[in-house]
C-alpha cells in the first residue's frame, strides 16, 4: 500500500490517547521529514464509501490535494445520478456488502471517506442501531478493515450526532485500537465555520499511529474544532516545523491550509471580512448571501392545508436572519423537524400577523388569508446546496424532481466543514 499521509510534524498525545500507541510505533523528526520527501508527490488514493451525490469527492477536491477516487460505493439511484452528472469519469459504483477482502486489498486505499447510513442513529428514528439492517454494510467494512494485513492511513467518517452513542461506533473503535489508530472524534454544526444553518453531526478521524495528527488527540468527543478559527491576514506558506504555532487569540494550534480554505470560501460571499481577533463563527451571514434570484418562487410557497394545519410549528426566518434550522430529506413533505421556511413579504412583521391570528377562531377564514399575506415558502434545492457550502460549479441533472433533490440533499453533507476536516486530517 501505498503511504500518502500529509501529516508528517509530531505532535503531542493526551494521557487518555498514550495507550493507543506502543512504544516501537513511535517515529521520531528525522523519519517523518525522509518520509514527506519520497512521498508528499504522490496522489492520495481516496476510498469513497456511502458516496451518495458525491460530497466527500467535491470536499476532496475543495481541498486542493492531489488525489484519485480509486472506487466509489452506492446503491441509491437518484443520488447516482446527480454524482455522474457532476463526475462522470469517476469509476462505476458498487455496493458495499459486494466488497471482499481481496477487492480492498487490490484498491489499496490511504484513506476512505464516508458517510454511512444515519436512520439507526438518528433522533427521529427507532434508533435500533446493529440490529438495523441499515448497519450491515457497516458492520461488513468494520469486519473487512479488521482483517486487512495493510489497513489504509486514514479514515475520515461523519454521521449524525447519536452516532457516538451507538452500539456500531463501539465495534469501529475497536477496530482501530486493533489496527493501531490514533484518532479524535467532534461533534460540529457548520455554524461554527461562517455558515448560517445548524447541522450537528459526528465525525471522526483517524490515522494509523506512525502518522501523528497536526493537532493534540484525546479520548474526548470534542465539541468545537480544535484548531484556530479565528480571523487572519498574516497566513504565511506552508514551512516544515517540529514546532506548530499556537494563536495567541484563542490558544490553538494554526493550520495553514486552514486558514487558507475559509479565508477563500468566505472571501466568495461576503464582501468584507470581520477585523482580526475574531472568529469565523462570528460572522453575521444573513441568509441572503445564499439565495437564489430572478427565479419563480411560486412553486415553493406552502400549500394553504400545509399553513392551516401547521402555522404554529414552522420554524420561520427571512432573508436577513443568520440562521436556519438542519435540513432533512423529508423536507417539502413533511413539516416539522425538517427544516426552515422564508418569509418572503418582508413588508408584514411575523409577530404582528401571529398576534392577530391568536385573537381569531380555530375555523375563522381569515386566519388563512393573514397567512398567505407572509408568502412562507420553501427553500429551493439550489439555496439549501449553497447552505451545504456545494461549490457553483455542482448541479443537479435536469431530469429530477424538486421532491427528489430535497432527499438526497437531506442525506448529504456540509462541504466546508467536511474540507476542513479532510485538510486537518492529511495536514503535513
């Protein structure tokens, strides 16, 4: 197997992490400088696992590393369709109860990606985790990775928030402590990097202990990204360094490409960037930085048995709110829980009209009328595509349905945090 991991600067480990490694794993400066010199030249050769529309493939390719998708695993044609419309020369898609020990062996993976089924872990499911057949194909790598004599560098997995929780997160940590992984879990929300929607979920990263992280590792599922967020003008070229640097704002370690990636990103949607000293997640991006225009909203307004029978649930905003709630691909169909919706009179104040409505009866027709005058309305697939921080150059195929687009888009991932994620992970 080829060995392509980008991390090549020790860093230090936790008390609670120092049982993962054993001593003779240990490497020491000299080792890891030779290494990044005979190998930093060569593609990083990505697994992508569960690839759906093909986010993990767009991050990889957000990211600016050097890669090749050496195999792609899904079963769901819709989300197919919309990955070959945006990568058609990526290989053919498989499942992956298909794979054998011999076909990850011959595929030689440094790192797999993936996002695995979330309904046995999600809130609103049944939450019946391993004995969901959802998790078999999980289950199927976890035993597969257990017995690969050269298991790939790094693994980089993201789930719903629950998932850390699970009976199948147990078994995948036992996997890695048998294989020599060193890894850090989080829980992020997008919010934390810029982006106005919530969208907690898990991640994991790991890597094979010869390969230290660029960022101190523990047994604790972080809740905030451990390396610096906070805004910066002096972001310099990457230098090979035994020593990282700490940012004397918030304490945590710099990470170059980092920086590099959200100063870009925002720098693309937000005309001037907040004075230094402050945060990412300090940026106040009103939701209209992510609407579309000069488009027929008509289809998206709410259907009048949808504003009667619902109006009190909606979870509302407009055009200047820096905020929305997560996504899910029950979006457009069902109601609560899945998602914001736009007021778009900006002319009628939400509070005064609901004030009104509290006044009339249950039946009263004018209850109706008042809330048609907000014109609520969905978010369009392509708004809720930027919220998720897909590049412009991503499309949907024009022969789905808008009903379509909101589930395989419920399924999918948030590009920036997941860029983020991949940049930490493959950092030198």
């Amino acid at each position: 197997m080829t060995s392509v991991c980008r991390t090549f600067s020790c860093t230090k480990t936790s008390s609670a992490n120092a049982s993962r490694m054993s001593k003779s794993s240990r490497c020491d400066v000299a080792d890891i400088k030779k290494m990044q010199a005979d190998e930093v030249q060569q593609p990083l050769r990505i697994l992508e696992l569960y690839s759906g529309i093909g986010g993990m493939h767009v991050a990889a390719k957000e990211s600016g590393l050097l890669f090749d998708i050496v195999g792609s695993y899904e079963i769901n044609t819709t989300a197919l369709e919309v990955y070959r419309h945006n990568f058609p020369k990526t290989p053919k898609a498989y499942n992956i109860m298909g794979l054998t020990l011999d076909n990850l062996e011959s595929l030689s993976p440094d790192i797999i990606m993936m996002s695995p089924p979330c309904q046995p872990f999600t809130r609103q499911g049944l939450k019946r985790d391993v004995e969901d057949t959802r998790t078999s194909s999980l289950l199927h790598l976890i035993g597969l990775l257990e017995k690969l004599s050269h298991p790939p560098t790094m693994i980089l997995l993201e789930n719903v928030a629950g998932f850390e929780k699970s009976l199948a997160r147990e078994q995948l940590m036992e996997m890695l402590r048998s294989k020599n992984y060193v890894w850090q879990e989080f829980l992020l929300s997008p919010t934390e990097f810029g982006i106005p929607n919530s969208r907690l979920r898990y991640y994991l990263l790991a890597k094979q202990q010869l390969y230290p992280f660029c960022l101190d590792v523990s047994d604790e599922i972080k809740e905030e990204l451990t390396a610096c967020l906070c805004i910066r003008r002096d972001i310099q070229a990457p230098v090979l360094s035994d020593a990282r640097e700490i940012c004397a704002n918030c304490g945590k370690p710099v990470i170059d490409s980092l920086q590099n990636l959200l100063r870009n990103f925002h720098g693309n949607i937000h005309n001037e960037l907040h004075q230094p000293g402050k945060s990412y997640s300090d940026l106040s991006l009103s939701l209209s930085s992510f609407m579309e225009s000069d488009i027929n909203l008509e289809p998206y307004l709410l259907k009048d048995k949808v504003l009667s029978k619902y109006c009190m649930i909606l979870d509302i905003v407009d055009k200047e709110s820096k905020r929305s709630c997560c996504f899910t691909k029950g979006y457009g169909h069902y109601v609560e829980g899945t998602g914001s919706v736009i007021k778009g009179n900006s002319d009628l104040d939400v509070d005064a009209v609901y004030n009104r409505l509290s006044r009339l009866e249950l039946g009263d027709p004018e209850r109706l009328d008042l809330l048609k005058q907000l014109k609520f309305r969905y978010f369009t697939a392509n708004e809720i595509l930027r919220l998720m921080c897909f590049p412009k150059w991503f499309s949907f195929p024009p022969s789905l349905t808008v009903k379509q687009k909101y589930r395989v888009l419920g399924n999918s991932i948030n590009i920036l945090v997941v860029t983020s994620l991949l940049l930490i992970l493959c950092e030198r």
